[in-house]
C-alpha cells in the first residue's frame, strides 16, 4: 500500500466513493430496474453507470442473478471502471456477454472518442460463462492477462484500441469463433493463432501488418478472413490450406503476388485484391468473376498453363488495365476485358470485331448541352464518350458505369442513356454493388456514342395492339391506363411515369391544411396523336379524400401539354367517374394529369408553381478559406441536408461565414461566382470566363471549386475585405454592380443568389502573399509544353484538396512506406505540411521525367479522388489548348494540322452529331 503523507488523509477507493454515492442517492437504485430489461442490463448509454451498478451490487438484488447481458460505458473513470468490473464475478454469475465499449462521445470533428480502459481485473476470468467480450474503442496498449484465460469465449471484439501485439497464448481460447481486432497497430501476429481450430471470422483490417505466420494456414474453419490496410508485401502459401474460406479480402495492401492456390479454394465466393502493386495474377484468378482486381498495375494477361499433349489451344481473352495517362486502346477479334481509370469496365467478347479496332474514350464534364434531362430526371454521372461512333459490333459490348446511388430510391429506377441517331434513348440497364454506396449501371451496346447514367421515375411501357390491353404503374398499382379494343389500328407503343408528391407541399404553398394532390402522371406515345376511341385512365384520389364524403367542386383535374409549362384545369371538359378511392375519366390524347382537392377556384397558375417546386433542390453556398493560406478558397453548392456533415469535416482545415441563405435551383442550371470588391481569380482555369467561376448543378455530382484568389490593393496598410458573389445563369458580359444587384435581389426573376465575404488579411512587416505559406520551394513545372504542364500554383491546389487522403495518393505514387512515416513524424501537428511535403518532395524528383503528370492523375484515381483527377485534367486540356495557339500564331506549324495525329483531333460536338 502506498503510503500516506503526515496530515493527510488517505485517498478513498473508487467502491468506496460510489458506495458513498449511493447512500446520499438512494434513488439510484430503484431508477437503475427499468434499465433491466429480461436478462439484459444496459447501462452504457446512461450517466454514472458503474455508479448505478455498484449501488446495485451493495444492495443485493436479485435481479441481478438472471444477468446474462451487461453493457457498460467506456468513458467512466478509469478506477471506477475497474472497481465495477471486479465486482461481477460475484454479482452477475450468470454473465454471458459484456461490452465495455467507448465511441458514444465525440470531438469537435465528429470523431468517436476512445473510452479510458485500459486494463481488466485480474479476477474477471471467474466469468465461467462469458461467451461474448466487447472492448472496442477504448485505450488497451496490451491484452489484459486474464483475457486468454476465458476458456468459453467465442467473440472477442477488440477494434479501435492501441494494440501493438497479441500474445502467445491467445492460442488457449479453444472455443473462440469471431476475432475483431481492426484499426489498432499490430505489426505481427503470434503463431498460436494458428491453432484457433473453430476461429471461423477473423478480422485484422486497418493495421501494420507487414507479414502473416505460415501458422494462419491451420485456421481449418476460418470461412471470413479481412486483412486490407495493412501493408502486407506477400502472402504465406499456407493460405491455400484453409478450405473452409469464402471470403478472403486483401485491398489497400502492398502484395506484388499471391500464392496460386488460393484460385483452388473449393468454397471462395469473393476475393477482393484491390488497390495493391500486383503485376502478375495466376490465370486462373484473372477472369474468376469472384475476384476483384482495380487498382492494380497488371501487365496483361499471364501466360497460359500447359496443357497435355493434344489439347486444342484456346486463346485467354486479355485483360487491360489503362492508365490515365492513356486514352485510347486496342481490340481484336480475341476480343479483351477493359478496365478505365475513369470508373468505366468494358468488355468485348471474342468475335465482337472482324479486325483489329482502336477504341479512344473520354470522360466529359456534365452541362446542359450534353445531358438530356427530363424535368423530373437527376444525373448521377458524368458523360463517357466512346470513338469511334456508330461503328456496329458484330456481338453486344457488355459497358459498366460506376455511379453513387441517389438518397431517394423509392419508385425511381436508373437506366444508361445513349445518343443515336441524333436522339437520346434509354438502354436496358442492370445494377450491380460494388460497395453499399458504389453501384455499377450495366447494359449492352451495339455501336459507340456518348453514354451517361440517369435516375427517373419509374417508367412502364407497352406496346398496344388493336385489340386493346391495360398498362398498370408498377410504382403506384392505383394507377392504370385501359385501351379498348379499335383504339389503334397500327400497334403503338405507349409509356407511362408516375411522379410522387409529398403530402406537405400543396398544403404550404396554398396556405391551405386541407389541400391535397394525387401523384403525378406522365403519359406519351408513338404514332398519331389521337387514338381512335376514348381511353380511360385512373388516378387515386388525393390522401385524405375519398369518394363518398368529398366536395365535388373542390375537385380540379389538371392538364399539361408538353413542352408547355402551363397547367389548365379541364374539370368541366371530361365526365369523372369516382369510386371510394379512384376517379377515373376518358381521353384520345395523352398528356400530363394531376388532381387536385382545394377551395381554390383558378388553381391554374398555382399549379405550375407547385410543378416547378416540384423539381426544386433547395441548396446552401458556402465560401471557406484555408486556415494557413486564406489566398486559397473554396466554393461549394451543397443540397441543404449535406451541409451540417460538409462543414465539420471542413472547418478544421478551413474558416469563413456562415453558409448562404437557401436558395432554390433546378436541376442542370447554370450559374457563376464572381468575386467583386478588389478581389479577383488568381490564374486562369477552364471553368472560369473573365474572372468568373462557372458552375452547373447536379444534385447528386460535386459542386464545388477550389481557386486561388488576388488583390491588388496594398495589403501591407490593411486587409482587403471582399466578396464572392453568385448569380444564376451564363456568364454575362457585365456582371451586375451592387446597386443593381441590390434592386434584382427583390424581384422574382433575380439573378443574384448570395453574397458571402471574403477577406485577405494584412501582410506583417516584409511578408509577401505567396500560395502554400510556410513553403520554400523554387519555381516548378511539372510535365512538358505539348501535354500540358501542372505549375507551383496548380500543386498547391491539389495538395489543399487531398486532405486525410494523401496517405493512399503517396502509395500509389510509389512513395516508400517509411518516407511516408518519417512525413508524419516530421510534421505530426500540421496535416498541410505533411501533405505539400510529400507532394513537392516526388514532383522535385520527377521533373523533366516524361509520364510524371500522367502518374499523378493515376494516383489519384486509385485512391477514389476522381473528382481531383478530373480537374488536373481540365486544367492540362486548357494548358494544351494555349500552347496549340501559340503555336499557330507564330506560325511555327500549319493551322490545320494536328499536333499530335489523328487522335487529337477535336471530337464533334454531342449537341451536333
């Protein structure tokens, strides 16, 4: 016992303390019941858990004996804690899980916190029955010794803590089924693993593991085992000894190869190799369709196996995996599987083309030109251009298209659009998961053209024969269309989209609780316009309103006729048929309907208000400024529910007013940024006209611009206090002075949307504004004059838009693993410095190396920031584009002819073909 100082007293336990406790609280214990909920005791979400626990213990209850589930808190002191936990061997002999878990707390970043465990009580091995132990998020640096002893333990979770090694005799835990040990920092594993004999899920994700024990081949009953993040180089044959294994994911490793026995694993149902440096696959891996290989750099297919002695040979379809500083490839009639940098796979079948074919892609940036949006449609991807156009297969290319799945799913469907023929039609398209917020669009294409991915409304189709038929919404099965017999005499096809409206809308615009509105319907076809006999078409009513108790007068019908964008009411013109849930009424031409229930009596212009808001994304504008380089600012159109996510991930890098007011923009529409007040853009980009940035929005892409910005105002007398500006539309010559903006702001048709400040601060003393403050870096240019150079000013932008991802950007550069260690050390509380440092110190090294920007624009895609990669490739287009000119106009090459071949050619415009 340690001993106490003269005159002081000594300092009571932490049973001591809650024993007190509960004596000056007696209401402790009687509020604690109501946590008990059969067997089970949580206690992990409420304040004084343990305080509550131990009061429990005191007073003996007998509850306490049918126990079986116990959930505490991480956070509570850690001598309480431990005080409690050496309390249940006695209390709760009937305990068969406990979860001592952190996580529940948060930072200022919306980080989980560590709970403070950091050690078990020697005595919780008298826990006979314990079968499930949870200590994730919290602080254990070593197994507690009494862990192994747990002979009946069958999962143990131990994720989120600080955990360097497991000891030896982890190996005793002979009932063991379930091992969670991710995001801590083990390096190695002990070779007692391997006689985990009934270990059937094992999970070492997110570590250092560099290398794995021969010994982990003895797992017999291992079924699901998750090793990806670590840096793993190569892997034991003795993997290819566990013949119970179904998953197996190794990506985000370093692996050059892998053992070929793992393609003879009878029960393997997925094998995830993604983003690693293998070269050379076994063949019988390389088209498994349970295998998963993107991201890494394969240098095509492998040599074929032998074969015996009179087997006829059949050639290996090849597998490509283009790098992004490529565009174009080659297909023979071998036919090949093609991977894109640019999130597109591409498969040609053998026989697909007679002779060889060179097939050059490309990866548009969405604008309305381009993207033939319906006026309920939303785009999830951007425009893939395949050349050469209207070239006809002779088998159907099988295309997939990586896109983020819309928030909202219910009776919307996605589908692949193509251009032919001069029109856009749909293509029938399939989904496939490629992570729980990754799906691939995949269809089949005859020809080449431009391809995009599209959400909709659900829409259904059929063809209509003379004798009539009956098309039904499968979104909404109250709605049907009915086609007698002789309303055609050519068959026709018609399609029909039924669009939801949610119940709070009708009501807030017409100031009217009561209101209400049936869905939406779409109706089109083909051929004449008229059909030859009425048709009869059902609506349901609107919610609330049925047909025995309802006011006919207030019942409006609403008709658009496209492209128009009025709404009449033709109540009086068609003869309602209702029923207790359905009106039904009769017409030769299609057309859109819409019911209405209201008091109103002209509810026409109403009508396409509540239409147009409809359609409406309500958005918020943020303008934030880097902490350490406020020159450096970032604009961003955010759907309104993204906001309060976007900006705690942002603000700890970045600082600035708060975000605009919301402001109500389409789908597709165009508008800009100027920056006004002494303010201006720094350098020229290929989104920006005149110092204007340009922006269009698409709900469900990224909206957002980093630029650089300038003064030239003396800020060495005092700070330069600007502003950003939005405005709707295209890029006017004139952008309008703050007196006219001042009076456009209370019109209806304003083009102004929001104003947000900026301001430069002052310079001190000789200090000179420079982009990527704290640098001393002299001029650099990365790349050559005819592909497009990446300057100081462009790097320091890319290095401000890496943020926590630039460990994964490094790898793939091939910046080696302790270089990136000894980076963190260097400037461990300074993540920009870390992520500049890195960035500069491999351009210094590649410059006037060929193929340098083209790696970059690899890494980045590899490591999922194709929204990066996409601008440095805008801005090296741009690059080319100015040195292409200047060439011409110094008359150093004919103004015809390409720079680079026929493939540089400038591709029709969509719009045009």
């Amino acid at each position: 016992m340690a001993a106490v100082a003269e005159g002081q007293e000594p300092e009571p336990s932490a049973a001591e303390d809650a024993a007190r406790d509960a004596t000056d609280a007696v209401a402790v214990g009687p509020g604690t019941l109501p946590l008990l909920a059969g067997n089970r005791l949580s206690l992990d979400l409420y304040p004084r858990g343990c305080h509550r626990l131990l009061h429990l213990c005191a007073q003996q209850v007998p509850q306490l004996l049918e126990v079986e589930f116990l959930q505490l808190s991480g956070h509570e002191d850690p001598r309480l804690l431990e005080a409690t936990l050496a309390q249940l061997p006695w209390s709760l002999p009937h305990l068969r899980s406990l979860v001592v878990k952190g996580g529940q707390h948060r930072d200022a970043q919306g980080a989980c916190l560590r709970g403070s465990l950091a050690t078990l009580p020697a005595g919780l091995n008298g826990l006979v029955r314990l079968a499930h132990l949870d200590l994730s998020f919290n602080s254990l640096e070593t197994l507690p010794a009494c862990v192994p002893q747990m002979c009946g333990l069958g999962a143990l979770l131990l994720s989120h803590n600080c955990l360097s090694e497991l000891p030896e005799a982890l190996g005793a835990l002979c009932a063991l089924t379930f091992l969670a040990v991710t995001h801590n920092r083990l390096q190695t594993l002990p070779t007692a693993l391997g006689s985990l004999s009934t270990l059937q899920r094992l999970d070492l994700s997110e570590n250092l593991l560099d290398t794995l024990p021969p010994e982990i081949g003895g797992l017999s009953s291992l079924a699901e085992l998750n090793l990806a993040s670590n840096r793993l180089q190569s892997l034991p044959a003795s993997l290819a000894g566990l013949r119970s294994l179904q998953l197996l994911v190794l990506h985000s490793n370093l692996l050059a190869s892998v053992p070929a026995g793992l393609a003879r694993l009878p029960l393997l149902a997925r094998l995830d190799l993604r983003d690693n440096q293998l070269r050379d696959v076994p063949p019988e891996l390389l088209d498994a369709p349970f295998v998963r290989l993107q991201g890494n750099p394969l240098s095509g297919s492998p040599p074929s196996p032998r074969s015996p002695p009179g087997t006829p040979v059949v050639p290996k379809m090849p597998s490509l995996l283009l790098t992004s500083d490529l565009d174009s490839f080659a297909v023979t009639p071998l036919g090949c599987s093609v991977t894109l940098t640019c999130g597109v796979r591409l498969r040609f079948p053998a026989g697909a083309t007679a002779t060889p074919v060179t097939v050059r892609y490309r990866l548009w940036l969405p604008e309305p030109r381009l993207v033939p949006l319906g006026p309920h449609d939303s785009l999830l991807s951007g425009v893939l251009e395949l050349q050469p156009h209207g070239v006809a297969f002779q088998q159907e290319v099988g295309l997939w298209l990586l896109f983020v799945p819309p928030r909202a799913r219910r009776c919307r469907e996605v589908v692949v659009r193509t251009l032919s023929d001069n029109s856009w039609s749909d293509l029938e398209t399939h989904l496939e998961e490629e992570a729980p917020k990754r799906l691939w669009a995949h269809c089949q294409v005859p020809h080449f053209s431009w391809f995009l991915v599209v959400s909709r409304p659900v829409s259904d189709a059929c063809l209509v024969p003379p004798e009539g038929t009956l098309l039904c919404s499968s979104g909404h099965p109250g709605v049907k269309v009915t086609f007698p017999p002789g309303a055609t005499e050519e068959p026709r096809h018609v399609r029909m989209q039924v669009v939801r409206v949610g119940s709070r809308e009708l009501p807030a615009l017409l100031r009217e609780p009561e209101a209400a509105a049936s869905p939406l319907l779409c109706l089109s076809q083909s051929g004449p316009l008229s059909f030859l006999r009425p048709v009869t078409v059902q609506l349901p009513l609107p919610p609330g309103v049925t047909g025995l108790s309802l006011d006919r007068s207030c019942l409006h019908l609403l008709h658009r006729a496209p492209p128009a964008a009025t709404w009449d009411d033709i109540t009086a013109q068609v003869a309602l048929e209702l029923t207790h849930l359905y009106a039904r009424f009769q017409v030769t031409r299609f057309s859109w309907y819409w019911l209405w229930y209201t008091t109103k009596a002209c509810v026409g212009g109403l009508a396409r208000k509540a239409w147009e808001r409809l359609r409406l994304h309500r958005v918020n504008l943020i303008a934030l400024q880097r902490r350490r380089d406020p020159e450096q600012v970032l604009l961003q159109c955010l759907p309104r529910h993204k906001v309060d996510a976007t900006l705690r991930r942002l603000l700890e890098r970045y600082r600035g007013p708060e975000p605009s007011d919301t402001v109500e923009v389409f789908e597709g529409e165009k508008f800009f940024a100027a920056f006004e007040r002494g303010i201006a853009v720094d350098a020229d980009r290929p989104d920006c006209v005149e110092g204007r940035v340009c922006f269009v929005f698409y709900s469900h892409l990224k909206n957002l611009k980093e630029v650089y910005v300038t003064t030239a105002l003396d800020r060495r007398a005092q700070a330069v206090r600007g502003q950003v500006s939005f405005y709707r539309g295209e890029v006017p010559a004139e952008v309008p002075e703050e007196a006219e903006a001042a009076r456009q702001r209370r019109g209806a048709d304003a083009l102004w949307m929001a104003t947000l400040p900026i301001k430069l601060p002052r310079l001190r003393g000789s200090e000179e504004p420079a982009q990527g403050a704290g640098l001393s870096l002299a001029p650099l240019n990365l790349g050559d004059a005819e592909t497009g150079f990446l300057t100081q000013s462009n790097l320091l932008n890319v290095a401000g838009r890496l943020g926590p991802d630039w460990p994964a950007v490094a790898l793939h550069l091939g910046v080696p693993y302790r270089q990136l260690q000894r980076i963190r050390h260097e400037f461990r509380d300074d993540l920009d410095g870390q992520i500049r440092h890195m960035l500069f110190s491999w351009a210094e090294r590649q410059a006037g190396q060929p193929g340098a920007v083209g790696l970059l624009v690899q890494a980045l895609e590899q490591s999922d920031r194709r929204d990066v990669a996409e601008e440095v490739r805008a801005v090296l287009e741009l690059g080319r584009r100015k040195y292409q000119e200047g060439i011409r106009r110094t008359s150093l090459a004919p103004g015809d002819l390409a720079l680079h071949g026929p493939s540089s050619s400038p591709s029709p415009e969509p719009a045009q073909a």
